[in-house]
C-alpha cells in the first residue's frame, strides 16, 4: 500500500478515536440526567407519596395462653416441685377464602423543574368473606392450655398511609367498624386495622366484609394476593401499563387501548406463598415490617412509555457507528472522485455528527421524544448538506450525503424503537453499507491510487 493512502487512513482512525472523548462526555451526561430524573421521583414520593403495596385484608385474633407446669423448686437440694401458671400471648392470622378487589385508577403528572412524575389516585372496592375459627381450634403450645380469646381486628397492610384518602369503614356481616390507624401486625405495623368484637364468639362463623380504599400513590401500585382465591378487576386511563411481580394479568378479558387499561387477575393460594410469608413474618420479630415488601405479589406501573434517558443513551451508543458509516462514505467519495477532503473537513463533520446526540437529550427532557429526534436529526443534516455543499465543490453532493444521512438517522430511530429487534436490524445496515461500499469500488485499482496526486498528506 502506497505511503500516502496508509496516512490518510492512519488519519481518519485518529479522528475517530478522537471524536470518542466527545461521544463519552455526551454518554456521561445522558446517565448524569437520567440520575436527576430519579432523584426528582425520590423527592416528590418524600413529599407526597411513594409506591404503594396494599397487602389483606387479614382477621387477626388476639388471644392468651394459660396453662400449670409442675417445676423443681430452685435451690431446694431435695428436688422439690411445684405447680406454677405459665401464660403467653398469641396471635393467628386468618385469611379470606374469597378475595375480590375492584379497582379504577386515575393518573395525573406533578413536576419537579423540567422532569414529570407520575401520580395515580385509585379507588378500591373490596369484598370477601372469612371462615372464623372457634375457641377450641386456636392453635396452642400445650394441650391443657385454657385459651382466653382478646380482641378480634380485620388488619390492612399499606405502604405509605399519607396516600389514604379517606376514613374507610368495614360492613362485616351487616355491622359497621370504621378503620383506625396502624395495621397492628409484627410484620406490618403500617396500614389500618378495624377492631370487629371481643372475640371469635361474638362473631358469626362465616362472614362476609365489604370496604372501599381510596389510595394515592406514585408510579407504581403492587396487590398481595392473601386469599384461598383472588380476583382482582383493575382499570385505568392510564394507556401504557407496566405489569410487574410474580402474577400476570389473564389474557382473557384484558384491553389496553389509547384510551386506558382493563385487566384482571385470577390467583390461587395454590399458586403463591403469601399466605405462609405473612405467618413466617409474624413469628420473625428481628424483621419487624420487612414482610410488607417481601410478599409474593403483582403489580401495576404507571410510567410514561418512552424514557428519554434510556432512549438517549441507547443512541449514543451508536454515536461512534455513525461516525465511522460517514467517514467511510467520505473516504469512498475521495477515492472514486479523486476530490481530497482534509482531515480538518472529516473532524467538522464528526463533531457535528455527535452534537445531535446533545440537541436530542435537551430537547426530549422538554418535548416529545419524536418531536425532539426529528428537530435533531433535520438541524444536523442541514448543517452538514450545507458545508459538505462547499466542501464537494457541488450542491448536489451536498444534497446526496445528506440524504443519505437522513437514511442512516432513519435506521438509528428504527434500532431505537425496536429494542428486541435491535440486532438483527444493525446487522442488516452494516451488511448492507460494506455491500455499497463494495461495488462502489469494486473497479478502483488500489496500488495505482497512491501514484494520483489527490490524496493530502
């Protein structure tokens, strides 16, 4: 290879490692923001509301223990005994055979600076029914025991109170019970909790509660299924859900349009462990409130579609594959035209190149993400079919690169939105770029090109 080619070569491989520094900085800037976003949801949920997690309602039965156990009295050498009265307190969580949740959630944005949160406000009606144990089957650590039963309470465990909007009341087998504060649970002391009667035998055997929640929250809404069977209806204005936990919605009766969501869920306690981690969580006092995040659980998210930091750094990281398509295209240009370009040209271009990835960042923070890309993409294409115009001694080729960079830009935004079909698509472009460059210089004679006096040193 002629000395000449070879430092040209050599010349655009360091233009393009130094147009890496740039692209970096842009990629660090984009994560920068990203961070600021999230802080902007921390401040708002330390201000209003966080995510919610609403697990029960659960019947929660206090009881105690009483029972005599013959011991050797201490510091008698003979070996003495005597009968003394041992007592413990007890606690058995029952949970519903049926629980049926409906719910509607409405969505709102609140702002911190330029970055949107989203806020839901959701409107629960909750029905069930609970088969109440007797006196003589509360569990007990000594057959003999006498069993005094305390107060009985229907207990809801709820992440973050400042989002009840309400005083809600319980209709339990045709009594009303108004809810009071704290869930009254080892595992879940945040919450509410009804106190129903005196105790099992006040209450009938089998009863049926109804109660409606209204709950605030923030970009996110998770449900513990603690029934032998589960249904939960949800529905929304809210266009694009993100579904999340252990559970799916049924296929079966599920709509999400433009104009909101309709889902439901049909969970077996077969099919979960909710049931055993809330009495595991209860017998594990050295995890006091731990369970109410820990429960097998579903969940709802309200966030907007397009994250513009995701999107954005996704794109930076074809940044350094721009570059190099269009020095390529430039160096082919030089080749089959025999018009030098100078380094100089090839570093303008470049740095015009990475500079739309910094106008799409600051302007998708404020607009929508399309809007902003094409804003982007047509001001940098502009700018560089004007120069390269000059450049190439001829409006026409001006025009050609950039509409050949508008095809690329094109590409970029369809790698963007079709995340799972991302590879296949930039493997395709690559083999399509290598195919043109191949016949575009498929007749060029290499070893006579370092003779030609057009190539700049």
């Amino acid at each position: 290879m002629q000395k000449m080619l070879l430092f040209k070569i050599l010349a655009i491989l360091g233009l393009t490692i130094l147009i890496c520094l740039p692209m970096s900085m842009i990629e660090h800037t984009v994560r920068e923001r990203g961070q600021f976003r999230a802080e902007a949801v921390a401040s708002v949920a330390a201000e209003s509301v966080r995510e919610q997690t609403v697990v029960g309602p659960l019947l929660v039965i206090d009881y105690k223990e009483e029972y005599e156990e013959l011991v050797e009295v201490a510091g008698d050498k003979a070996g003495k005994k005597e009968m003394i009265t041992r007592s413990a307190d007890r606690q058995m969580l029952v949970f519903p055979n049926n629980l049926d949740v409906k719910g509607n959630i409405d969505t709102n944005r609140r702002y911190r600076g330029i970055h949107q949160v989203l806020i839901f406000s959701g409107q629960y009606a909750m029905d069930g029914d609970f088969t109440v144990p007797a006196r003589s089957s509360l569990p007990r650590t000594n057959k003999t025991a006498r069993v005094t039963v305390g107060k009985t309470r229907l207990s809801l465990g709820i992440a973050d109170v400042r989002g009840i909007q309400n005083i809600p009341k319980v209709d339990w087998d045709g009594k009303s019970f108004e809810f009071e504060q704290g869930a009254g649970l080892a595992s879940m002391s945040s919450g509410l909790h009804a106190d129903l009667a005196g105790g099992p035998q006040e209450l009938a055997t089998s009863a049926k509660f109804h109660f409606n929640l209204g709950l605030d929250g923030i970009e996110r809404q998770h449900f513990a299924p603690v029934g032998k069977n589960n249904k939960f209806a949800l529905s929304s204005n809210w266009a694009h859900p993100q579904f999340g936990g252990l559970f799916l919605p049924s296929m079966k009766g599920r709509s999400i349009t433009d104009a909101g969501f309709s889902v439901t869920w049909n969970i077996s306690s077969l099919s979960t462990n909710a049931q055993q981690q809330l009495i595991n969580g209860e017998a594990d006092l050295a995890n006091k409130d731990a369970t109410l995040h820990k429960v097998d659980r579903f969940s709802v998210g309200f966030i907007e579609p397009v994250n513009v930091y995701s999107m954005s750094e996704r794109a930076t990281k074809y940044g350094l594959l721009f570059v190099a398509l269009t020095f390529a295209a430039f160096f082919v240009f030089e080749i089959l035209k025999r018009l030098p370009i100078h380094p100089v040209q090839y570093l303008m271009v470049g740095l015009a190149l990475v500079l739309f990835f910094l106008l799409l960042l600051s302007l998708a923070e404020r607009i929508d993400f399309l809007v902003a890309y094409l804003i982007a993409s047509v001001a940098c294409i502009v700018l560089i079919g004007f120069y390269l115009s000059y450049v190439l001694r001829d409006w026409r080729r001006g025009v050609a690169f950039g509409s050949a960079l508008t095809m690329l830009y094109g590409a970029l935004y369809g790698l963007l939105i079709s995340e799972s079909n991302a590879l296949v698509m930039g493997s395709i472009l690559l083999f399509a770029v290598l195919a043109a460059i191949m016949v575009a210089t498929r007749k060029v004679d290499w070893y006579q090109i370092g003779k030609a006096d057009f190539i700049p040193a």
